[in-house]
C-alpha cells in the first residue's frame, strides 16, 4: 500500500461559492456553477449532452488531510463518525464525489447543477451516470 500515485487537474470549478462556511451541505440549496477544462481535453467533452447526469470526482484542495472522524454536517448533536462513513471534504484523500446535471456546454465550458463545490476547486475527472441496462 506503499506508494505515489499521481493526479493531475483537467479543469477548475467557477461557483459563487467562495468559502467553506458558505457551502451547502450535500447540495441542499448549492448552487449551479460552471467546469471549465483545460483545453487540451477538449476532445474528451465531444459528447457530453445537456441534460444528462453525470459524475464529476474533483480534488478539494482546502481540505484537512489529517482527519479521520468528525461530527456529520458539523452538528455538535451529532456523535463522532468515522470519516469514511461520512461525506466530509476533510479526510486522507479529499476527493469529492458530485451527481450533478448538464445544464450547457459552451466549448470547454461546462455548466452543471447543483454543485456545492467551492470556486477553483481542481475537477479531476468526469464520468457519465450509468442506467440500470448499461451496468
């Protein structure tokens, strides 16, 4: 289990979300923000549609890599839960995971809804969101 891995950003959140304490929690209220992609992924978005769900895996980099339980939705009722049994952005490998809808697609411009993620929030990957039929 020893080891580097490497991951690279393919594109940067743009929200009017700027801080922490702003988001919503779980995209409750979130807010529709754009996916703007480097360019030389252009190819790779050729045939994303609107109006389809889609994963989006991004990287928070403001993230706490050094907590492993917490209170989820930072409720003080709440007891102290494992992180891996939680959605916090604050864990070992902060990824975020995001079912989100495609609104428009403007080049490398992609936007989506509703998305709690935070303005320049480095987006990792894009995954569409399978049918029952295609698993």
């Amino acid at each position: 289990m020893d080891g580097d891995y490497e991951l690279r950003p393919i594109g940067r959140v743009e929200s009017t979300l700027r801080d922490r304490a702003s988001a919503p929690k779980q995209g409750t209220g979130a807010p529709d923000a754009w996916l703007v992609f480097d360019p030389r992924y252009a190819e790779g978005l050729s045939d994303v549609e609107v109006g389809v769900d889609v994963l989006l895996l991004t990287w928070f980099d403001r993230a706490d890599r050094s907590v492993l339980a917490t209170r989820p939705r930072d409720d003080p009722a709440n007891p102290m839960t494992g992180v891996f049994s939680t959605r916090s952005p604050d864990r070992p490998n902060p990824l975020g995971l995001h079912r989100v809808r495609v609104l428009a697609v403007d080049g490398v411009r992609v936007r989506v809804g509703p998305l709690e993620a935070l303005d320049g929030t480095p987006v990792v990957d894009l995954k569409p969101v399978l049918d029952p039929t295609e698993r």
